[in-house]
C-alpha cells in the first residue's frame, strides 16, 4: 500500500482518479487543492469520511506547507493546474505561469530533499499544437499554440529536466482531451451538454472542423495508476501519452450531444473562431500499450452516454458551477 499525494484534488481528472484510487486500489490519499474556481469540493463530498483520504486544503505555490505535505507520501500524483484556454487567452497568462510553472518547480525542489518513489506530472496533449504528423506520437514537436499550453510545456520540460540532472523518479503523462462526470463547464463537451440541457444555442468555434482524441477520464485513471504501478527502470524519465488514437471533431461531438439528449441539430450554432485554435490532435497509443501495458476501454458512444446522464441528473452541481464561476470572472 502507497501513500499517494494528488495535487489540485478536487479538480476534474484528479477527482476522478482519487476516487478510482480509493474504490479500485488499497493504497492511501492527500488532496492537497487551493479550491480556486475550478476546485470544487463537492467533487470529493461523498468522499470526506473516506478512512483512507486525508484532505489539504492548500497553494502548491506555498514552499513550506508543499515541504510538510511532501514528507508523508511515496507518490506525488501533480494534477494542479490552471486549465482554461480561453481564459489564458483573455486574462493573461501570470496565473498559469505561477501555478503550471513554479508549482510544478516548488514540488520538484521539495522531493529533492524528500525523495518520494514517483513523480506523475500530469502533462497536456496540448503541449504538441496542431498535428504535423497523426498519430501524434511522444517525439511530435512541441508546438503549443495558447498561453495555457505553453505553462503546461514549461512544467513538462522541467521535470524531465529534473529527471536528467538530479535523477529524480519522474513520469510524464500526456492525456488527450478527456471528458466525463464533474468536468468544468467552461469545457467544450459538458458546455455542450448544459447549454443542451437548457435548451441554449450549442456554440461551436468556427465551423466546428478540428478535432480532439477524446478520452473518458476513467480510462485516464487507470492509465495513470498503471504508471504508479510500471517498473521503475522502464518508465523513469519517460513521456507517455495517454490517448484513443481516434479523433472526433467538435461539430460532431455537438451532434452526437444532441442527439442523445432528444434536442434539435438547430440548437447548434457557429460563433468566430478561437485564437490559438489547434486544427487536429490525435495520440499515438503505442507506447502507453509497451510501457504500462494499457489501452483505453471505453467507446466514446458509451462514455458520451454515461456523461451525458450524469449531468442530466447533477443539474444542481453543474448550475451552482456556473454561478460560482460568473461571480469569479465579474471581480
């Protein structure tokens, strides 16, 4: 049994994979989540009485309380980040380059004096930009192409920066676009799901062309425990992605939401293109099947169908996202 530490705890994926670690594994949780506007403690509400998760709530920015919570765990799983796209576009990137960037560097330093037996930088697909060669596989160029993937290359590059010069226990996940229960709605697919839900306009970026490989966050978890788990000697230092290897466009991503949910292709609608937009991605998978011995299980028709359900019986969850959110981007 490992005592695992996840920072940004209560966020999406990281919410999703503690609760994979406690129902699927035997091994010990920290939390540790500054609760921002993307940190949502009822992510984890049915989980606080949980014998075997302990909950900080706390800035991986903040060195001394990073150094004390460090000192207890064999595996850092680094899941804080901030995420929103659009947002690093319009406000600037200072807040993605201090969390994404320095935090990722304050947990590296801290192992330094306390080593721990793995480190899990939870990377981006969106360090790679728009696809020069599909698949993407793990030499693609980085390319990123928003203020938010850029931070998200920087703490990637550290950290095996990191793995290089101080031999830390480093492993660098690239997840593809992943999607489920609890995700964000500032996102595009539980976006589409709400705005359906409420019979609003599904807004589409340009004509809705690029596409995304997208990956049901369960599968993410298992992915990610199957690295917790790796001979060390095969991944130390390694980049591995985290994908389907089948891209999906947005456009019809917002189809397949329509129809699921019974509301007319009318609702979809076309708003001007974002800046940054990535054209294509789509993961290799190869080295994911080699090194971890994992591929994704879950058919997007089926992950859809199960996210889609979700949010339909969690309105009060996704609403009070909403207003939380409007009350944060108006101060």
């Amino acid at each position: 049994m490992k005592r695992i530490l996840v920072t940004g705890g209560a966020g999406f994926i990281s919410s999703n994979f503690i609760r994979h670690l406690l129902e699927r594994t035997p091994h010990e949780v920290v939390s540790l989540d500054a609760l921002t506007y993307a940190g949502n403690l009822e992510n984890l509400a049915d989980l606080v009485s949980h014998p075997r998760l302990s909950i900080v709530e706390g800035d991986i920015r903040d060195a001394g309380l990073v150094r004390e919570v460090v000192g207890g765990v064999d595996v850092i799983v680094n899941a804080a980040a901030e995420s929103h796209v659009e947002k690093s576009i319009a406000e600037g990137a200072r807040e993605f380059v201090t969390t994404n960037v320095e935090g990722t560097q304050i947990l590296l330093d801290a192992i330094r004096e306390t080593p721990v037996d793995r480190f899990i930088l939870i990377s981006s697909s969106e360090v790679y930009g728009t696809a020069l060669s599909a698949p993407m596989d793990e030499e693609h160029p980085l390319n990123p192409r928003s203020p938010y993937a850029a931070t998200k290359a920087g703490a990637d590059r550290l950290a095996y920066a990191y793995f290089v010069t101080y031999g830390l226990p480093v492993v660098i996940v690239r997840p593809f676009n992943n999607y489920g229960p609890r995700q964000h709605p500032e996102k595009a697919l539980p976006r589409f799901v709400t705005q359906a839900l409420q019979d609003e306009p599904l807004t589409v970026h340009g004509d809705g062309h690029a596409t995304r490989d997208w990956l049901y966050v369960e599968d993410d978890a298992e992915a990610i425990v199957a690295a917790i788990d790796a001979d060390p000697e095969l991944v130390a230092g390694e980049v591995i992605n985290v994908a389907t290897g089948v891209d999906v466009s947005i456009d019809r991503i917002a189809d397949l939401v329509l129809d699921a949910l019974g509301k007319p292709a009318s609702l979809k609608t076309h708003v001007p293109e974002r800046p940054g937009q990535v054209d294509r991605h789509v993961g290799s998978t190869e080295k994911a099947k080699r090194l971890l011995g994992w591929t994704a299980r879950t058919p997007l028709e089926e992950g859809l169908e199960r996210t889609v359900a979700w949010y339909r019986d969690n309105e009060s969850w996704w609403k009070s996202i909403g207003r939380t959110q409007a009350r944060v981007f108006s101060s």
